[in-house]
C-alpha cells in the first residue's frame, strides 16, 4: 500500500486547514473517520460477517479510530473497540 502523505505533511495539512480556513479539528477528525468508514465497508460487502477491530492510541489518530467504530456500527458491523494509553486519564 502506497501512501498519500507521510505523517509529517498529513499534519502540515491539518494545521492549515484549522489555523488558515478555520476548520475545527473535530470536523477533519469526523471527515477521516466516516472516509474511512466508507472504505471499509466496501470490503466488508464482499464478506459474509462483518465483524471488525478497531485499535486506537491516544491522540487524534486514536479519535479518528472511535469515528471509524461509530460508523461502522451504525452500518451493521460487529465492532470491538480496543484503546491503548502508556497511562490512565
């Protein structure tokens, strides 16, 4: 799989779009998520279960993940949620 962006321009781009557009980031994080989603979902036609792991850190990649777990049970998957942190918050 070949990348987009590397993580250093992927962030570049989120700090234009909220500090020169105005974007909120929770909107980017919502966009992410639901694209995701989409993408998933495809592939998930083509199965008979739809039973999906979503692992999430912390940080907005971790919120991009429970995005993705949101969508993807409202279309009917099963989903399991597993959140990683070096400490409790």
């Amino acid at each position: 799989m070949r990348k987009a962006f590397s993580a250093p321009q992927a962030q570049e781009i989120d700090r234009i779009a909220i500090q020169e557009f105005g974007m909120a980031s929770c909107v980017l994080m919502e966009q992410a998520g639901r694209l995701t989603a989409q993408e998933i979902l495809k592939i998930l036609k083509k199965k008979k279960g739809k039973s999906v792991c979503v692992f999430c850190g912390t940080g907005n990649n971790g919120g991009d993940g429970f995005v993705v777990a949101r969508y993807l049970f409202n279309h009917g998957a099963q989903v399991k949620v597993f959140w990683s942190a070096s400490q409790a918050i």
